[in-house]
C-alpha cells in the first residue's frame, strides 16, 4: 500500500477564533485559507483530507501537549530541567496551571481548524463525487477532535460561526460552549456511527481510517460518557448540566454499548490488523507502522518535505516529533577512564540517533511508584523492559575514539558493554554512593565484582533515571557513526492501538457490561498479559531471549478484575504514550492514585527518596479555555469569566 505523505498544513478557513498557533501552518499547495470554492471539487476535497491526517502532527509528539497527559500523575513527575511549563502540570506546590500557561492549548488551537476542514469534506464531498468512504474519514477525524476537546475541557463549541457543525467562513468574535451531553450526542457518536458504517475494513492507503478505528473510538467515546453520566466522585463538569443523556439512556446504557463495539471490533478485524506476536515488537522502530498501530502522527527521514521538518536539527516545536526528548536524561555526561591506573575521564555513552539514547532534555521523569510498582513484575512481564532503558552501552567508538575504557572497579570495558544500569530491584548488598557527581558523573555507585556503575529503583532522581525506549529514534541513515540526534523523531507517534480495545471492552465489563461467553473482564485482560509473558528479545540485556511466560502472567490476574487492577494493566501496557492523564480523569481515580508520589532529589549523588504530595482539586479534573480563545472574544469580561471553567 502507498504510505499517507504529509506536508504541513493550513487548518481551515477564515475561524480567527479558533487559530492560536496555527497561522505559521502551510499546505503542500500553501493557501492563506480554506473556502467554500476549494471544496466544490475532488481534488480539494482529497487536500482537505490529507489535511486532517498532517493536523495531527501538531497534537502527537509536540512535547509540550504531551506532557499535559503523563505529569502530574502516577506515571510522570517533572524533571530537573523542567521549566514552567512542565512544573505547574504536577501540581506539587511549583506553581499554578493557569490560562496563560497551560499546554492544553495545543490541542484547543490544533483542533477546531480540523473541525471547520472536515465539515467543509462533509457538506461538499457527495456533491463532487467523493464516495461515502472518503467523506466517512473527515467525520471520524471531526468526532475525533471533539471526543479529545470534550475530555479536556468539558462542553465546547458546535457553532463555530455558520450554525452547528457547519462549515464557517464568517469571523466570529464570540463564542458559546454546548454542554457534555450535546458534544457527545450531537458531534461524537453520530459521527462515529456513520464512521462506523461507511469506512472500509481495510485502510485505502497505509495508515487511513479504517472500520477497526472508529469502533474502538466509538467504544472509548461510549465508555467515557458512561462514566461522565455515572461521575462517582461528584467531580463538576462546565458548562453545568445534569448528569442525565438527551437520548434518554443511562450509564449502563453506553458501558454496554462500549463492551459490545469492542467485541465486534475485536471478532471482526482483517487479518491485516491485530496484535503483535510480541510486545517487543509494538514499539520496535524497524517495525514501525505495523498491524496493532490503528492511527499515528507521521515522519519520514526519507524527506525534509514529507516529514515536516528537518532532519539534522529540532526545532523544539510541532509539527517536530519531539516528545521522546521529554524523559530522556542527558546520559552524555557518564564518564569512563581512558586509563586502568589514573582516573583519565572519557564520555563513554555518546548522543546517538538510537533507541535506547536520542537528544536528552530531562524534562519529565517517572516516579518511583511507577518503577517499583506498576513493573513490580520485571522477569515474566516482558513490559518493563519493552518500556524503558536500564542499561547504558557505551559507544564511544562511533565517535572515533578507539581501544577500551575502565569503569567501576577498574574493570575494562569495551564498545556495547554495560556502562551504567538502574537495576531492577533494590540489591542484598548495599550500593556504594559517591558524594554527588563522582567519576562517573552521574552519581551512580558501584557494586563488588561488576564493572558497570549502578542505581536500584529507589535512588532514581529528577536527574538520573531510566530513559524511555519506546519513544526513542530510530533512523536508517546512521552508517556506522552517532547519525543525526539532534533532530526530532522520524518516527510515526503511535495514537491508537489495537490492543486498546481488550481494554476498554474490560473496562466495560468491570462496570457491568454483560459479557460474552470467554470475553469477561480478566478473559480480556488476560489476552494482553498473555501476550506480556512472550519474549524474543531482552533489550537491556541486549540478547536474544525466547521465553513463554504466559501461563505464570495468566495465571497471576487476580480472579476478579477491578477498575484499579485495569489501570495498572493499561499503565503496564501504554506508560509513557500520553495516555494515563486521560485514564486518571476518566475513571475519576486521579486524586486517589497520583496525590502522592516518591522520587529523589535533582542533585546528582542524591538517591534518598523524598514523599511529594500533589493538591489535586476537583476543578484540575478540566483544563482552562487558553487565554487565547478569551482574548479574541470580543464580550464583556463578565462574559469571558462566565466562559471559563470554574477554578481558573
């Protein structure tokens, strides 16, 4: 199949309400905007199409959005280096989430222009001659947005100037938000519905739409809704409504919807689409684009063009894939002896377009909790090591400089050996700490016998701890050299998996979803930790590793599957991927499970664990409106006021 190449883009047409960050945006064919006439024929109709897939490059892996949706929960806390932007997100006591500040206007400012593009494809696309199909690709894209808007920010806008969910070419400068329930069963699911019924099994060209898609959206947007219409913890929602549904069904209602869309998505997918044999291979680079990948932000390193950016340098903005930088610590600064005898210091890890390394930024780093916790289980499970980086090699011959290294204890190492691991458990014989940095740089200890320097889980910092792999570059032009790590990912970020719908039929089923024969919660779930037990390949041992520890990782689900034991599973599953904000909210399990967490200090040398405590509100569980959005109204600041979400 032909891959979707895409330049960058100019949202829609004349919605100066809606066009925070997106003026810089050019189409392949640049135009200053979208208008009726450009979608009166097929070829303008295809440009607004390939518009809606090159929009989310500016959502997925811009780095800044992506860590609205890791820090600040049980997964991610700030890292030394982080700035405001990436402090105020944890809600520890460094600062407030304000309009001003907060990152979710990447997504505000991405989003309504892809609204406006894709109603301008469905209010102009039969009458050109564009099949069903096609025009069922900009309403999956169209229920995509307002599904992420409506769960960041509660009830937002269906006019956009020209009535509900039509195509607008008239600037407005005012603005009414439609409540939860309209944005949902006005935009959300009849979209997905049609999406649903029209798109086709298998995508027209690598990485379209698909029927498997929209129904794990459909299923997810059911789910949420339930639990919105549920709201067990009696978190407000704004515009305020009643927690009842227009359509006159309840909580159960949609939990049993999302059970069975995700069955049926699951019983019917081609052959084409399904999981991966290992989880090694869902996030290995050279397997890019596979069959458990529904929906990706993509690049290229095969053109500057089509990737939509450079590929030599980050521009530290979207549409750049930049978001793997976010957890990555700068490792660079671990040194080695050049001589066996004198401590002669050498950078023995070097920056490197690789996996494993990539440009450090030490701006988001995990807890603790997360480490010792979620991946309690790093023999069986295949996750933790499939998720993170524990062992540094050196690679100091790729940057000329030859003959072997000495490291801890003096013992001799050479290109590939282990330089520095954090080690899975706390060891049976005390770490030996230096005072901050040491020789090595980092601060990492030294264990009798072993010539790699050493951190256990609790001496994991906001300056040193376990990168993230899964996000890590990967290139093929690198030769036999460090290649291009400066330059943001060429990478697709992966959105959407197929393995999700295991989880959200679970999810259904712990709410009271009546299952299917085989298909009860933990029968779901244990799919997935099957799958987990399945090894080929060890990446921190750096080692082929063909093990089957299926039956051990099923047999150990617990026999009844709650809504915290689903979470564990989905952070085990998607760590890292921008997902567990989203979950927290969703679940309303954000206070109860990310209010506090342990890390230590940002000194290096510093491995004490210190207990930080986050003063989650109510009011956190929506984003603010972007100050943006307020400026450009022009109402009274009475009004502006009374369009923001109470507590900003």
């Amino acid at each position: 199949m032909r891959r979707i190449h895409i330049k960058t883009f100019i949202g829609t047409a004349i919605l100066t309400l809606f066009m925070a960050g997106c003026s810089d945006i050019l189409d392949e064919k640049p135009r200053s905007s979208y208008t009726p006439e450009f979608f009166k024929s097929e070829t303008g109709v295809r440009g607004g199409l390939t518009a809606l897939y090159a929009h989310l490059r500016y959502i997925y892996g811009q780095a800044y959005y992506y860590n609205t949706g890791e820090t600040g929960t049980d997964e991610v806390t700030y890292a030394v280096d982080g700035d405001q932007n990436f402090k105020i997100m944890d809600i520890s006591g460094q600062g407030n989430i304000t309009p001003q500040d907060s990152r979710a206007d990447v997504l505000w400012g991405a989003a309504f222009p892809n609204i406006n593009t894709a109603s301008g494809i469905i209010e102009n696309g039969a009458a050109v001659g564009v099949s069903n199909a096609l025009i069922a690709e900009a309403r999956f894209f169209r229920a995509f947005d307002y599904f992420l808007l409506v769960q960041t920010f509660g009830g937002v806008p269906l006019d956009l100037g020209a009535g509900e969910l039509k195509f607008n070419t008239d600037p407005k400068t005012s603005s009414t938000r439609n409540t939860v329930p309209q944005v949902y069963t006005k935009a959300v699911f009849p979209d997905l519905l049609t999406a649903v019924n029209d798109l086709p099994d298998q995508p027209r060209i690598t990485g379209a739409a698909t029927k498997t898609l929209a129904r794990l959206f459909l299923a997810k947007a059911y789910l949420t809704y339930g639990w919105w219409l549920q709201n067990p913890n009696n978190i407000p929602t704004f515009p305020a409504s009643d927690r009842t549904d227009p359509d006159g069904h309840n909580a159960q209602w949609y939990f049993q919807q999302a059970y069975d869309v995700a069955i049926a998505a699951i019983d019917n997918h081609p052959a084409s689409i399904g999981l991966q044999p290992t989880y090694y291979d869902v996030n290995l680079g050279p397997n890019d684009r596979n069959g458990e990948i529904l929906l990706y932000a993509d690049h290229t390193q095969s053109s500057e063009f089509y990737n939509g950016g450079s590929l030599t340098y980050g521009s530290g903005g979207a549409p750049d894939n930049f978001a793997g930088w976010m957890m990555t610590w700068n490792y660079t600064n671990i040194r080695s002896s050049s001589s066996s005898t004198t401590w002669t210091a050498v950078s023995s890890v070097q920056r490197e377009a690789a996996q494993a390394l990539g440009r450090p930024w030490t701006r988001m780093a995990p807890t603790i909790g997360a480490i010792k916790n979620t991946f309690a289980d790093k023999t069986n499970d295949s996750r933790y090591d499939g998720t993170f980086v524990t062992t540094y090699r050196g690679n100091w011959n790729k940057a000329n400089i030859s003959g072997p290294l000495y490291n801890a204890n003096s013992m001799q190492v050479n290109p590939g050996d282990a330089i520095l691991t954090f080690l899975d458990d706390e060891p049976a014989v005390p770490i030996v700490y230096p005072g901050g940095a040491g020789q090595n740089g980092v601060g990492a200890g030294v264990l009798p016998g072993r010539a790699d320097f050493v951190i256990s889980p609790n001496g994991i910092g906001r300056r040193v701890y376990p990168g993230l792999w899964k996000l890590g570059p990967y290139r093929t032009d690198n030769g036999t050299g460090l290649g291009q790590p400066n330059a943001g990912s060429t990478r697709p970020f992966n959105i959407a998996k197929f393995s999700e719908l295991y989880f959200v039929a679970a999810e259904a089923a712990v709410k009271g979803a009546t299952t299917q024969s085989g298909k009860t919660a933990r029968d779901l779930i244990n799919v997935i930790r099957a799958r987990a037990g399945k090894w080929r390949w060890s990446n921190n041992g750096n080692a082929a590793k063909v093990q089957d520890n299926a039956l051990v990782m099923t047999a150990a689900t617990p026999a009844t599957i709650d809504i915290n034991y689903i979470l564990a599973e989905r952070s085990r599953e998607y760590y890292g991927e921008g997902y567990r904000w989203f979950d927290l909210v969703r679940t309303q399990k954000w206070t109860e499970l990310a209010s506090t967490y342990q890390i230590s200090g940002g000194n290096y040398g510093d491995h004490t664990p210190a207990t930080v405590t986050r003063s989650i509100q109510p009011y956190h569980y929506l984003r603010p409106i972007p100050q943006s959005q307020l400026d450009a109204m022009e109402v009274s600041p009475e009004e502006k006021a009374a369009y923001q979400n109470p507590g900003y």
